[in-house]
C-alpha cells in the first residue's frame, strides 16, 4: 500500500477546527486571507473570542448565511462577514495600530514555507510571474503575541512547505510558533519541530521522511 493509501488527511474544515479549538477564552484574534477565515466557523459558543481584520473590523461572527451576505461588511479578504452585539469597524490606520501595538493575542496567517526557526514566508514566492500579496501580513506576524500558521503540508510537488530556511522571501523572522497542516500539528520552540498530533493513520515515520533537512521530534 503506498503512503498516500494509508493515511487520512485532515480537510480544511477540521484543521480550522482544530485552530478554534486551541484558542483560549478571552483571546483577540486576526485570522488571514485564506485558510484561516473557517477558523470563525468553528469557534465554540462557550467561548469569547473577539475577531478582528486588518481592513479595520473587530467583533466579527462566523460567516452568513447564503442570502444574507452584506458585502459592505467584509474582511480583508473581501469575504462577507457578520458582527456580533459590541462589534464595530474604523478607519484602517486604526487597526493597523491594534495589530503593531501588541493588542492581538493570536493571529492565524497562510503560508508557503516556514522555517524549522520559525521564520515565515507567506508574502511572495518570487516567481517572475507572481503576484505579491504582502497586505498587513508582516504587521500581523510581528505584532501579535502568538502567531498561528495554517497551510497544506506539502506544495503541489510533494515538497514539504516546512523547511530547514525559507527560499521564499520573508515575511517575519522567528515569528511562527505553531503549524496547522493538513498532515499535523508542529510547535516550533528554540528551533525545534515538536509533532503534537498526526493525521489519522499517518506515522511519525513517514512525516520524518516527507520533510528533509529538518529534525522532527515527538512532543
């Protein structure tokens, strides 16, 4: 059976449930352009968590329901959103200032690599014919308390996006403390890869083999 058969990976739905699931009561949150947005979805009732984008919204809800979408409400992502009682939106500058002046516990980013170091590259992949998207990114990856990454383990040439140093241009220099995939979840700590769970019926094993140059180990 080839390693392909004999695992499950996670759909985007449950590695957004399992970002939810991992922040605390109380946290403020920016969730990024991409995979990150279906964290909102998934956010438990019993928890306070306030949501806020970097187009200048904060106390967002999870998204609405077909029909109901108000695209003069929306994220950075230009996705319509919904506001929860006590939620507002301001001018941009302002939100940009929450996100530089340390206001953010957590924040859920995209990626094309990070580094076993923790650094990040999300921004540009440097192809002649790429579009860079940089956005508050950098903000956001520098600002925040925690920075969370969402991203598929491996690009479309089976090549693991976890690498020994970004190829890519960088977006934050050891800003990454925790990795999302489809694959696993990595704590990044003092340059170490930690494996904190595995895809159903993948081995330690076969991740190990799937990332070289970086020593992977179990938490």
């Amino acid at each position: 059976m080839s390693q392909e058969q004999s695992y499950t990976r996670w759909t985007r739905d449950q590695m957004a449930a399992r970002v939810a699931q991992d922040i605390p009561d109380g946290a403020v949150v920016n969730l990024g352009i991409g995979l990150p947005t279906a964290v909102a979805n998934h956010l438990s009732a019993d928890k306070e968590v306030v949501l806020h984008s970097e187009n200048g919204v904060i106390g967002m809800g999870p998204a609405p329901k077909e029909g109901e979408e108000d695209f003069d409400l929306i994220n950075a992502g230009k996705q319509p959103v919904t506001l929860l009682p006590g939620g507002c939106f301001f001018h941009h500058a302002d939100s940009f200032a929450m996100m530089r002046g340390g206001h953010l516990d957590v924040c859920v980013l995209g990626a094309f690599q990070v580094s076993a170091s923790g650094d990040l590259a999300n921004w540009h992949t440097g192809a002649p014919d790429a579009i860079p998207a940089v956005g508050g990114a950098m903000d956001l990856a520098i600002g925040a308390k925690k920075t969370y990454v969402m991203m598929e383990y491996l690009t479309k040439k089976g090549e693991a996006k976890l690498t020994p140093t970004c190829t890519y241009p960088i977006t934050g220099i050891g800003c990454v403390s925790r990795l999302y995939t489809d694959l696993a979840v990595i704590d990044l700590v003092n340059g170490e890869a930690r494996v904190l769970d595995l895809a159903p019926g993948l081995t330690f094993e076969a991740l190990q083999a799937m990332t070289p140059g970086v020593t992977l180990t179990q938490a």
